[in-house]
C-alpha cells in the first residue's frame, strides 16, 4: 500500500493455515536453511495463495467481499509433503506431491466469480505452494518432507501492508466452505 494513498488497498485471497501447521511448517524452513542459505519467512506469513488481487481502491472492497460470498465449494484435505524450490526467483516452498483436484476447483470457482463482477487481474496458472524461503542461494533437489495435512475449511481476503517495519499480513474476511 502506498503509505500517502489511504484510497488504495494492496489484497490476494489466500488459504490461511493454523498457527501450528504454520510452526511445522517454519519448522521444516528453518531445518533446510543451512542448507540452501535462505531468508526465512516469517511463520504468521505462511499462507497459499488463490489469487492474487494487487492494488484496488478502497471503495470496491465491499464489492469484492460480496463477490466472493458468492463462491460455493466444499471443505477438502491437502497434504503438504514435498520441499521444492524455484530457480528463476529463489524461493523454496511446501507443495502437496499430488494434484487436489478439490483445490483447483475452489481456485477457478473464485477467479469465474470474480471475473464475472468486474474484477481484473493477472492470470496466471495456479501452483498450490507455502513460500518458505527467500534469496535460496544453493538449489537443492525436490524432496519429500514429513507430511502436513491441512483440513481447508474456508478461504480469506487478506491485505498485504508494507511500512518501515515491513510487509505483514491482515485478515479482512473468511468464507466457509460448505458441502452441497
């Protein structure tokens, strides 16, 4: 958010995890550091996201948040449960090893929705990942972490702000997921 621009609002929607499957996943970062040299993220940051909105002004928020009460999907269960990285911009991150087909549909679900009331964004193909790691200085291979499940039972709005303490994170608003 720009800090002399209060009409603007920088946002993504996200799945928020719980503080203990982010401590295992801060656990799990903090344990392959040394050996890819990394900056790790901070545990109350670990999140995946659906999709990201980037700067809207303020006055369309309460559009957006009656846009995504109207996205209906099911809970579902992910696993995360390998440790990959990116070469191209030097992130690990927690994958799940298989696709979740559940996933993909709560993800296109909300983007159809969105588009369908006016909101624009980038969109690119989504890649269901917790950044862990930053600036990975040595790539290691793919592998196979002790798993994490993750019961997902709602998706959140949350705005992304940056000051002179750097970027945290805000929950605006969650939507449960329901079965049909």
């Amino acid at each position: 958010m720009h800090p002399n621009n209060s009409d603007m609002i920088r946002i993504f929607f996200a799945l928020w995890p719980t503080a203990s499957i982010q401590k295992s996943l801060y656990a799990v970062a903090k344990e392959n550091r040394p050996k890819c040299g990394a900056r790790l993220m901070r545990a109350d940051t670990l999140h995946i996201t659906l999709q990201f909105i980037g700067e809207i002004e303020r006055s369309r928020l309460a559009h957006l948040i009656k846009a995504a009460g109207m996205v209906s999907a099911p809970p579902f269960e992910i696993t995360l449960d390998k440790l990959c990285y990116w070469k191209h911009n030097k992130i690990a991150y927690a994958a799940p090893e298989t696709e979740m087909p559940a996933l993909s549909l709560l993800v296109s679900t909300l983007k159809q929705t969105l588009k369908s009331e006016g909101f624009s964004f980038e969109n690119g193909k989504f890649s269901a990942h917790v950044t862990l790691m930053r600036h990975v200085e040595e790539v290691m291979e793919s592998r196979s972490i002790a798993p994490i499940p993750w019961r997902i039972d709602h998706f959140a709005l949350i705005e992304s702000i940056t000051n002179h303490q750097g970027t945290h994170y805000q929950i605006l608003q969650k939507w449960p997921l329901h079965s049909k």
